[in-house]
C-alpha cells in the first residue's frame, strides 16, 4: 500500500473545493456506546465544528449486538469505528473497508488479573481460565497466546477460555483468574467493585509486543472511488481531530457533552470524566494521519497468531489509504 493510492481524486477536489453541498450528510457509527471513548466525536458536533465545515454529521450508537462492518456493507454508515483485526478480517471476508485515519494512536486493551491467583508474569497464564471478548475483540488475545505458545483449547499446557460479556463479573465472581479490560473503562470498573489496584495484575498488550491499532476510521472502497466523498470525509476527520485535541484542553467539559449525547442515562458523571482522561493518552500525538509501522505491526501480529481460525490468512492489500488526511492536510 503506498500513499498514492486515491491521491489523485484526493488532489483533484482538496479541501478548498467548492463542489459539496453546504450541510452536506455523513453518518459515523461507533463501535460500543455513548461514552468517552468516543468524545472527540461527540465534541466535534457539539461545538459546532462538523457545521463549521459543512456537515451535517449523525453519531449512532453501538453496543453488544452491533457489529460496525456489518452495518456499513448494509448502507447504514459512512464511516464506522472498529479495531483494525476486526477490520482486516472483515475485508478478507470480503467487506471492503479502508483505513481513512487513526485517532487512536496506542491500544487501551490489557489483560486484569487477581494478584491471589498467582500470576506474576505471562508464563504464570498457563492452566488458568481468562476472560476474553468475542465478536472480533478476541484478535489480539490470540495472537499473544500464539506467541507464548499457549494453547487456548483447556488443555493441559494451554489456557482455559471463556466469552466474556461485556462486563468484569467473571473476576469478581472468581469464575476466572484474568479477565478482558480497557485501560479507560472496565478496569476501573474492577476497582469501582471494591478491589483494590494493589490486588490486580495487569498485563498491557502494547508492552506484550501485541497491541493492534484500535478505534480507526474506516469506510468502504466504493465511496472513496467518489472524489466528492473523499472530500467531504477529509473535512470530517479533521473536525474530527479537532474535537481531539479540545477534548484533551478540556477533558471534565468533553465528559459532560458525552454524558448530556447518552440517552439511556446508564454512564455516571465520575466514570466518564476519568474514562475521557484516559482515552487522551491514547490519542494524543496523533494527527489522524495512520502511522504506516503501526499498521505494520498490527498485520504482522495477526498474521503471527496462526491457529484454526487465524484472523487473516495473508497479508492485506488496499487496506488504507492517504487520500483523506492528506486532503485535510494532516500529515
């Protein structure tokens, strides 16, 4: 993949073109729900800067029985949220999606354990049960295992696994030694139940030498064949960047615009303002612009997990693209 790919019709309309209509409509679907992971977004509309650049932009929920790649190859999104594995197995199984940009510039996702267990280091998972999540967020699980040459079958010299809900109850049930988390949400939901950081192991993906780009943007092949989607989806990455980087100057005000966009009333006050403060070290130092190694890393820990059902079988081609961000000017 190189930076060509798309150029000319990103070079053709560029943000100055005036061919797009004023208010033009895109609609972005998350990967989970109203919550700070996403504040940058929620930002963007309420501080009026997707209308600054002429848009007209839909934020739709997600939530456990949404799958993003699904929703777009059904005409429901133009751009959606996902995890690059999921993505990437997505277009191997014939979904189209391309990389526009990438917000998030380092994985949140770590492995919770309770320190009582004994597990100390990755070679103590052996013969334990742990948590994982399903529904393409177990990617990056396996890959790991792979790499530690654990088995995830219950056997003998492997782990047990069992599908973790969307939810840290396996560990305080003590159904399981380790459990699935984000560095900015169901961790501290662990240490919201009552066990104290003190008690937990933890064990981040990025410093395991696994950690898979999370949280990109991404569209399909079609619509960027359209210079007039190219750049109406470069003036939306970089409201969207924007909305970023006010979230990180002010991250207790973005917590209460993400608290006044959810509907069910189910996030608190204190949880989204420390959800949005942690999501911050993520994305900071981004551009929006993809990092051309981290997507390289990200594939090459795929392509290493192997197994029955290997994320992705061969290394994909067309799967990001320049042409947006380079027509935002973010480099």
């Amino acid at each position: 993949m190189t930076r060509t790919f798309l150029a000319v019709a990103a070079l053709a309309v560029g943000l100055g073109a005036t061919s797009a209509s004023a208010e033009d409509k895109l609609t972005l679907q998350l990967k989970w729900v109203t919550q700070g992971q996403f504040a940058g977004y929620y930002v963007a509309k309420d501080k009026g800067f997707y209308k600054e650049a002429g848009l007209d932009v839909t934020i739709k929920p997600g939530g456990p029985d949404i799958a993003p790649p699904q929703i777009i190859a059904g005409g429901g999104a133009d751009v959606i949220i996902e995890w690059m594995p999921a993505a990437l197995a997505a277009r191997e199984k014939g979904v189209p999606l391309v990389n526009i940009a990438q917000p998030f510039k380092r994985s949140g996702m770590m492995l919770t354990c309770r320190k009582e267990t004994g597990i100390t280091k990755p070679a103590d998972l052996m013969g334990k049960t742990l948590g994982v999540w399903f529904y393409g967020n177990e990617y990056p699980f396996m890959a790991w295992m792979a790499k530690l040459g654990l088995k995830t079958d219950g056997s003998e010299h492997g782990v047990k696994v069992i599908k973790q809900g969307f939810n840290v109850d396996p560990l305080i049930q003590k159904q399981a030694a380790c459990i699935s988390t984000m560095t900015y949400n169901e961790y501290w939901q662990v240490i919201d139940a009552g066990i104290k950081a003190a008690d937990l192991v933890t064990f981040k993906y990025a410093d395991q030498g696994v950690a898979t780009l999370e949280d990109g943007l991404y569209t399909t092949e079609a619509k960027l064949a359209d210079p007039k989607f190219v750049e109406k989806a470069a003036k939306f990455v970089k409201a969207s960047m924007k909305g970023w980087d006010w979230a990180r100057a002010n991250p207790e005000a973005a917590a209460k615009i993400v608290l006044d966009n959810d509907a069910t009333g189910a996030q608190t006050e204190k949880h989204q303002i420390r959800m949005v403060g942690e999501i911050n070290k993520l994305t900071e130092g981004s551009t929006g612009a993809l990092v051309v190694a981290d997507y390289d890393l990200t594939v090459k820990t795929l392509l290493s997990a192997g197994g029955e059902a290997p994320v992705i079988t061969k290394e994909p081609k067309g799967a990001w693209t320049h042409a947006v961000t380079d027509a935002a000017g973010l480099k």
